[in-house]
C-alpha cells in the first residue's frame, strides 16, 4: 500500500503519483508533491502586544500569575529567557530560575 495522502479538495483516498503531481481520480484536482511537502502548519504564536514569538525569545510576564497548586506566585515583570513553543492552551514552555519549568500563555507575557 502507498502512503499517498487523501485529494486536499474531495478527500478521497485513491490519489496516485504521475511524475512529481499528486492526481485525485475522482475529482481530478492536481497538486504538486511539493506542495505537499511544504505544506506544515508552522505555529504562529503572539504576545500581549500581536509580537510574533519564537523560539529561544526572551519574554516578561505582564501580570501577577497565580501558580496552581502551590501558594507562589510569578510576580509582573518576571523576565523568562529561551522559551520553546508548543500546541495547546498554554502554548510557552520554559524554565523561570528561581522556579523551575513552567508553562505559560502568551496572552500574558510580552516579548523583550
């Protein structure tokens, strides 16, 4: 079995493969392989102020953030540096010193 992905248009699971073009027999839309390579979502993920955040970016917490299931709290003006991004609510991961890994939401951190 061939492990073409389904026709992007009528999802149908019979595409084949003709020279470097993706072809959907039932709908007959055609793409390119390459397209379908380069087709990876990226994550697109924003700070307080609609900065677009990276990897390795350094950020400051906005807000008094309440830590769930401990008496702390991560105080305004916290710097974090070299977080990573990930899917999800919380979509920062990072190590706070003084704290330890933490995840964050970016609706509440803003970008140095």
């Amino acid at each position: 079995m061939s492990n073409l992905p389904n026709c992007p248009k009528c999802n149908s699971e019979y595409t084949y493969e003709d020279r470097n073009v993706l072809v959907c027999p039932e709908c007959a839309h055609e793409w390119s392989v390459e397209d379908e390579n380069n087709s990876e979502e990226t994550l697109v993920v924003k700070d307080a102020n609609g900065n677009v955040l990276n990897d390795g970016d350094s950020i400051t917490i906005i807000k008094d953030l309440k830590v769930k299931g401990s008496s702390s709290v991560l105080k305004i003006g916290t710097k974090v540096k070299n977080i990573r991004l990930i899917e999800g609510d919380h979509n920062i991961d990072c190590k706070i010193d003084g704290f330890g890994p933490m995840k964050l939401k970016s609706e509440f951190v803003k970008k140095l």
